[in-house]
C-alpha cells in the first residue's frame, strides 16, 4: 500500500491553466490549491474539479509555497505551479514511488513548451526539479523567486514527464522574466553581493556554451534559440540590476 499523497497547486488568476493541471492529478488522495488573490474564475474551477481551497496573502514563491504544502492532510507533497501537468507515466513513476519510499524526496524531469513546440534539448529538458518529497524532513526555502525544495535526506529521479506551459506568447514571458531578475537582482543586493564586469559578460556567454552547445538546445531549432537567448539576458540584466541596487549615489556604477 501506498503513502496517502497530497497534491498542492498554487494559484493567481490561473483560470487558462488550472484545469489541465488538476485533471493531471486526480490519482492523488487530496488536491490542495492555495489561492493568493484571485479575481477570475480560478477558486470556482479548483471546487468543481474537486480541489480544496485555501487562501492566504502573497509572501514570495518560497513561503507561500512552505505556507501552502502546511495546509494538507498528508505528509508527502506533490508541489505543482498552476501551469504545469503531470504525464501518466509520471503519474505511475509516483505511485510506485510511494510504495514503501527509499527516498525523503524525488526530482521530477519538466519539459518546457515554448513558441508552440515542447523542448527537448538545452534548459528546456530535462529540467529537473524536487517537486515530490516527505515535508517532515524537506521543505521549502524562503527565496522569493527561484525557490527550492531543502533536504538533507537522499533524493531519487522518477520517469516521466512534468509538463510546463511555460509561456502563453514572447511578451508573456519577457513580463515574466523581467519580474523574476528583479526579485533575483533584490536578494542579491540585499547579501552586498555586487557582480563584477567580467561576471556580467562571461555568465551569459557559459550559459549559452552549456546550455545551446553542450546540451544541443540548437536541436529544438528556433524556439531553443530564443529560448537560451532570453536565458543569457536575464543572466546579464540580473548583474545589471543587481549593480543598479548597490549604487550609493544611483549616479555612478
């Protein structure tokens, strides 16, 4: 027999993505969704396909997220944004997973959408991410963007994939991107940490080295393309911001 498993999705106005995310977890004993302010139809789709709903006011992805897995029934997580769904492949690697667990928690492998075309190479697959795990020995951390799942157990890998509708068009996403290097820029100014000039050039230049050469993001033709360049940008404009931040006289860099 399996450990009882709490599916927790957090929401804002997710009233385009949240039902194919809840359907994809049906195999789930309870489906939480945390909802931070929604004025869209949002809480009325989560009660109707069977989720129960909790609000609360925004605090970062991190502890919203930590505040949101604290609301289930059960101990063991499955942590999805509203925009992703779970394959049934990935539904069966979870559930055998459970069945007496070797791990406290799992990395999911998430296949970005991007441009109309699921990625299959580069940062767009396979993006691993700690999605599964036993919240009496991880949890969440308290980044406001860019959070993590913290464990100091052993952490397996599961088959299948974490679908992410990562963008619903280009300007969707650069609103997104901007919003996330300005939060990212904002934590690391506030540790004093100013990147130096060489840092702000090299950084995109190894990501795109990495990620484009070495990982074959070229093979997902032109979507991989504008894909990593967004991902060297944000790496340049994050330095950037962050520099803004720290200037003591808002005049001189």
């Amino acid at each position: 027999m399996r450990e009882k498993l709490s599916a927790v999705v957090i929401t804002f106005n997710e009233e385009n993505n949240l039902g194919a995310c809840l359907r994809s977890l049906a195999f789930a004993d309870e489906i939480v969704v945390a909802d931070c302010g929604s004025s869209d139809r949002t809480m009325e789709i989560a009660i109707e396909l069977g989720a129960r709903v909790v609000s609360g006011p925004w605090t970062g992805f991190g502890p919203f997220k930590h505040w949101a897995t604290q609301q289930a029934r059960h101990d063991w997580i499955l942590s999805l944004d509203a925009d992703e769904s779970v394959t049934p492949e990935l539904q069966n690697s979870i559930a055998t997973a459970l069945i007496n667990p070797r791990h406290a928690a799992w990395l999911l492998p998430r296949r970005n959408r991007f441009m109309g075309r699921w990625l299959r190479h580069g940062e767009g697959y396979p993006d691993w991410c700690l999605r599964l795990f036993d919240r009496r020995r991880a949890q969440w951390s308290d980044d406001a963007v860019h959070e993590k799942v913290i464990t100091g157990a052993p952490v397996g890998k599961l088959a299948g994939d974490l679908l992410h509708q990562s963008e619903q068009g280009i300007a969707d996403y650069l609103d997104k991107q901007n919003r996330y290097t300005s939060l990212q820029a904002e934590r690391l100014a506030a540790s004093g940490k100013k990147p130096g000039l060489a840092r702000m050039l090299l950084s995109p230049l190894l990501r795109f080295i990495k990620f484009y050469i070495l990982r074959a993001g070229f093979l997902d033709g032109l979507p991989g393309l504008v894909h990593i360049g967004i991902g060297c940008f944000n790496s340049f404009i994050k330095a950037a911001k962050t520099r803004e931040l720290l200037r003591p006289d808002h005049k001189n860099w």
